[in-house]
C-alpha cells in the first residue's frame, strides 16, 4: 500500500501569490484507474504570458447537496480538502498516461483568505477565456436507468442532445420548421401527460435530457460567467461528454417561437429549459460582443447593462450573497476600459447590505432610470439591514410584469439628491392615492390551487364593492387588467379585448354557487378559463387586491396596509407603495393602479409643483 496513504494528513499551506495578475495552476497527475487517490502540485502562473491549462466549472455540492469538505488530494506529501464533487469532476478528467494543467477554484484559491479572493475574481474573465478548453462537470450519471438497455438515462439524453442538436441544425439550415423534426416533436409530445404525470411522462432519453437541464449545476451564479468566456466548452456528465455548442443549438431550439407552435407547447420548453436560459442569454451576449466592438446589452447605457444581467441571473444561487454582484463582474471591463462597469471592486470586508445599497444607488445614477426599485420589496428582505429601496439580489423576485411598456411619471427624469447616507436614497415624487382596504392574509399562505381560487373569490368581492370606477371603465373590465398587471404571458401590454373570452369565463366559475374545491377544479381544467388562470396565477404570488381612498383597485404587495401611501417618482414607469416611518419611508413594493400607468396622475404641467421629497430608508 502508498507510503503516502498510511502517513499522518498534514494540511497543506498556501504560498502567498506574488504577481497582481497571476492564479495557481495545479498539475493533475495521471492514474491509471478511476479509484487511485488524486495526486496535484501547485504552481504560481502569470496570466499576461501564455499558458495552457484546462478549467474546471462545477458546484461544490452533490446531487443530494453535500457540501462538506470530505475528500481529500495529495499535494506535495500534505493534503487540500475539497467536496466529493470536486473530487469526482478531478477523477475524471484525469488521464491514464499525461499529467496536465487544471484551474479548479477550491483548490487554486485559497478559500480562508479572503484577501485572496478578493483579488482573484477580478481575474475570472481572463482565467476562464484563455483555459483551452472548460469542463462543465454536472455530476455524476443518473441513478435512473432505461429497461431496455440498463444504462442510466442521462447516457442516453447525451447522445440525444447530439442528435437533435444535427435534426434542429439541417432545419434551420435548409429552411424548414423545426417542429416538423422527429427528435423535437419527440421532447414535446408528452406535455399534456407531463402537466399530471411530470417526470415519469416521459421516454427514457427525454427524462435524461429534462434532468440534464435541471442539475443543480445550471442554478449556480457562477457557472453562467464560466461558460459564457469560455472559448471551448464542454458539457460531462458521468463518463459521457457533449460539446457545449450542441448544448445551445437545442437550447435555441427549443426557446424559439416557430411556426405553428402554441401557447401551451411554449410554456412548456420554457419550463423544459427555464434553468438553462441564463446561460443561454448571456453566452450570445458575449459572442455578440466579441463580433462587434459597439455593441451593447440591448443597446442601452450605462448602468442598463447591469440592472439587465442582474435580473437574468437572479434566480441562480450563490453561497455569499455578495456573490450575487462578484459573481457577474466577468462580464465586464475594468473601471478605465468599460463605462459599463458600475461596480465596487470586490471587497470581502463589505456587508451585503452595503454592497446591495452601492450597487442600486449607482444603478440609479448611472440608467437615470428607476427601473432598479420594482423589485424592490419591504417584506422580502433577506438580507440584513438591507435599505427597502436596494433589491434582495438574492432573492427570486415576485415580478412577472415588464416595466417597460408603463409611464406612470409621464416621461419626466428622476430626481435625485445625495443623502450623505449609504442607508438613505432620497428621490421626488408625488403622493396620487393612499391604501384604504387590504383583505386579511392567512398566518400560513400556501399558493395550491384551491387556495388560489379563495383569494381570487374574496378579490372579485372586493372588486365588485366599487359601484364605479375614476376612469368610467367597468368594474370587470379593470379587474381583469389588474389581476395580470395589464400584460400578457410574454409581458407585453394587453391588446384590445385579449384575455376577453378567458377572463369572462374564468369569472363566472368564481361567481357560481359551486363549492370552493368545484370552482379550483373548474378554473384550472376548463379550456377556456384556463389561460387567464394561469395568467393571474402568476400574479398572486406575494400580493393582494386592495381598494384606494379615491376608488381605485390596486394590485399591492401583500404586506401593505391600509393608510400606505401610493407614490409616483419623477422619471419612474410605475407606482409603489411607501409606508411613513416617521420623516423618511420605506419601500414596501411596487403596485399596478389601473388609471394612473400612463401618466394620468401625474401631468407634465404643474408636475413640479406637487412633487416633494421621499427620503427612502
């Protein structure tokens, strides 16, 4: 047996790193088997100089989330822990007969210094797009496995990724509908059964593809800025691999609106690659940006580029919550170079909280936009002392609404005033209407369908206690507007009459004499109640039907009360609600007010003179 085994462990120690733009790089002897203990040395490397190594993206924890620091490798006659996933993706890159240069950041970093680290993200970019080629290691094979061959169903989904990835290119290639392929129609065909059966709907290849695209792995902040740099990505899982390009082709291929495809077939590939899509969105962004030196993320200025990758990251984890805004800055320049690049350097000594602040307030100043604020809500603040007016970064926001097509503030420019206070944002605006009559919310909310149906019956009872409305439309015609935040599925403004049908019919099973568990059955299998349903669903979530002082139906997070002040900002899209503490106000979230999204409460002329200052807290 190794002499090196039976040895006392002896923690190995980390040589300061000399150069500001040098990483360790860690040399993966090889094995002859997959069981031999994994053997490294470390080595400082400069970036500005060329050098050949492979890097390695992955999470530290397990398909069934160990994180623990369990394994071990030898390095120089002492030992680095490290995860069991680390120690899985290690074994199997590693090489029979050649040893290579690997970058894995639990083992060239060192993870107690975070000094270290500090000065080590800013390098991302660079270590990521000059690795010659980046592992993706998502895990290990599927403990599933097909009837008739025994392999395990994510071998089988990898070779089907190959393959449909060739079906979708000759069909864009030649011109012809995807969805006339045979792979493609085979992925969709089960939706319907899907929608009562989930996972167990499918054919072996298709769960194996449906658990691919929902490891873990694709749910972590930093793989998203790993495989948008990197130059030759590949995918592997267990012992199989696929190159990350026919990744994207069935990603794209199954995002795309093609000919002919429904409403109900496009919900569910978006569902069939929701996690994916990050990733997607931003690999194209940097490929666009390598391909022309102008051009920006959605062709806006500084400050929209950030609020933007924010926002499409913001469902993906991270350890730190601080790494909710390191974990992005890859995708940008230095301070000098790139206008873009808003943000404080990374800085481990910073609390969350500051950092959110920082990066909100510098958002605002840079986009002279208040787009930043509407996802801001006071009772989803999960980070400590974080101010109401900063996003919860790392928290899924409760938006499902575009702000974009709105102008509350009528076109006007956002007011802003320094406070002298990190804790403090002090905005003008206008005070256009006041909470009066929000319903009680059960102690314990849980969103099932029958408890939908409740809420939506106890709302249309609120909605219909109005005997009219400000804007002279009906009482009907608003609410459905205000139940789906006046747009549609693909958060576009509703058109004239959409929905109509739907929403009719979606009311007179809420207005039926049918007992409660009828009506969820009813709303949610009736064709045509159904889309609008699914619409309001969506809505529900963390918020509530209130009426206003002056008659108005608002759709309010679910932590208002009656009294909260309805508020305009100057160069703000829409509303939100604010709650006095004293002389400053927190932000409890944004609300739809139906009459007042287009500027109707707050003309251009004489706007100057009703505005006063909100200082936020």
């Amino acid at each position: 047996m190794d002499d090196e085994i039976l040895s006392p462990k002896t923690d190995y120690k980390y040589a300061p790193l000399q150069g500001t733009h040098s990483v360790r790089l860690l040399t993966l002897h090889p094995a002859a088997s997959y069981g031999t203990p994994i053997r490294i040395s470390l080595r400082e490397a400069s970036l500005d100089v060329s050098v050949k190594f492979v890097a390695v993206s992955y999470t530290w924890a397990t398909e069934d989330g160990d994180c623990s620091l369990s394994k071990h490798v030898w390095c120089d006659g002492a030992i680095i822990k490290t995860t069991a996933n680390c120690d899985a993706a290690l074994r199997r890159i590693r090489q029979v007969e050649i040893g290579f240069d690997v970058w894995i950041d639990a083992i060239c970093i060192s993870q107690s210094n975070d000094d270290e680290k500090s000065l080590q993200i800013p390098l991302m970019r660079q270590i990521y797009g000059k690795a010659l080629w980046v592992a993706l290691w998502i895990g290990e094979a599927s403990c599933t496995l097909d009837e008739e061959t025994s392999r395990p169903v994510t071998d089988l989904a990898m070779d089907f990724f190959h393959n449909f990835a060739i079906e979708l290119q000759g069909s864009k290639d030649s011109g012809q509908n995807p969805r006339d392929g045979t792979l493609y129609q085979q992925v969709v065909r089960e939706r319907n059964a899907f929608r009562h059966r989930g996972v167990g709907a499918f054919s072996p290849p298709i769960r194996g593809l449906w658990e691919i695209l929902h490891r873990p792995w694709w749910k972590r902040l930093w793989v998203v800025q790993e495989v948008s740099i990197a130059r030759s990505p590949v995918l592997l899982c267990g012992s199989q691999s696929v190159t990350f390009d026919k990744v994207e082709v069935v990603i794209g291929g199954l995002a795309r609106d093609h000919p002919g495809k429904s409403g109900d077939e496009h919900e569910f590939c978006a569902n069939f690659i929701t996690d994916t899509f990050p990733h997607f969105v931003m690999r194209d962004f940097v490929k666009r940006a390598q391909l022309q030196s102008d051009y920006t993320f959605g062709n806006a200025g500084p400050g929209q580029k950030a609020i933007q990758i924010l926002n499409n990251t913001r469902n993906l984890r991270a350890t730190d919550p601080r790494d909710k805004i390191y974990g992005i800055q890859g995708f940008f320049g230095d301070h000098q170079s790139d206008p873009e690049n808003i943000f404080p350097a990374p800085d481990y000594s910073k609390t969350a909280a500051d950092l959110y602040g920082d990066v909100a307030r510098a958002i605002i100043i840079k986009s002279k936009t208040l787009d930043v604020l509407s996802t801001c809500y006071g009772c989803m603040r999960t980070i400590p002392d974080l101010p109401s007016w900063a996003p919860s970064w790392n928290h899924t926001p409760l938006a499902f609404f575009s702000v974009t097509d709105f102008k509350a503030a009528n076109d006007t420019d956002v007011v802003y005033e320094a406070s002298g206070d990190s804790q403090s944002l002090k905005l003008k605006g206008k005070r256009v209407d006041v909470v009066k009559h929000v319903p009680e919310i059960p102690e314990r909310l849980e969103y099932t369908d029958l408890e939908c149906s409740r809420l939506w019956r106890q709302w249309i009872d609120i909605a219909f206690s109005l005997k009219s409305y400000p804007t002279g439309e009906s009482i009907a015609d608003v609410l459905l507007h205000t139940l789906c935040w006046g747009n549609n599925t693909a958060l576009k403004r509703l058109a004239q009459g959409e929905y109509q049908t739907n929403f009719e019919a979606w009311l007179k099973i809420l207005q039926s004499s049918n007992p409660l568990e009828a009506i969820a059955k009813d709303l949610y299998e009736d064709e045509m109640a159904y889309p609008y349903t699914h619409r309001a669903e969506f809505l529900i979530w963390g918020r509530s039907l209130s009426t206003t002082v002056i008659s108005h139906l608002a759709l309010v997070p679910i932590s208002a009360s009656s009294g909260d002040q309805i508020v305009v900002f100057s160069g703000g899209k829409i509303p939100f609600v604010l709650r006095a503490m004293g002389n400053t106000f927190q932000v409890i979230g944004p609300c739809y007010v139906h009459g007042i999204m287009d500027g109707e409460a707050f003309q251009r002329e004489g706007a100057a003179e009703d505005m006063e200052w909100f200082t936020l807290r």
